[in-house]
C-alpha cells in the first residue's frame, strides 16, 4: 500500500478533523493510504470508518501514544 502524505491534525480544530480525514480518505485511490498523526488514540475516527466506509478501508497503528499517536489508513482495492 502506498503512503502518499501525512495529515498531522493536531493543530486543526477538533469539529474540522473528521471533515479533512474523510475528505483526503475519499480522494485516495484504491491501494493508497496516508499517515494520520493525533494527539489521542483516534478509536471514534475508527468507529465512524467502520460505520461509514465499512470494508473499504484499512486501519494500522504505527505508534500509539502517550503523546502522538499514528495510524496508516488507506483504501482497500
């Protein structure tokens, strides 16, 4: 899976996050992914995934905390 950036959200307001990661999500193409960087475990960002693009997409930790959290997520092919 290709990653092709990193979206650190960190300094986005909280009710402007799940917005921009939708949106970058939605223009990937299959087989792309891209690196979120968090503050906090994004476990709701998980839920809504699930809930919204069930089967469609892939969720990898790469770092969980304390401080900074990453996590790959990418479009299935």
């Amino acid at each position: 899976m290709q990653t092709l950036r990193t979206l650190d959200v960190r300094s986005v307001a909280p009710r402007e996050r799940h917005p921009a990661i939708f949106n970058l999500f939605d223009g990937l193409e299959p087989g792309q992914s891209f690196e979120l960087v968090n503050d906090h475990d994004p476990k709701p960002l998980y839920y809504q995934f699930s809930a919204e693009r069930n089967g469609r997409f892939v969720w990898e930790y790469l770092e969980q905390g304390p401080e900074v959290w990453r996590v790959r997520i990418g479009k299935k092919e």
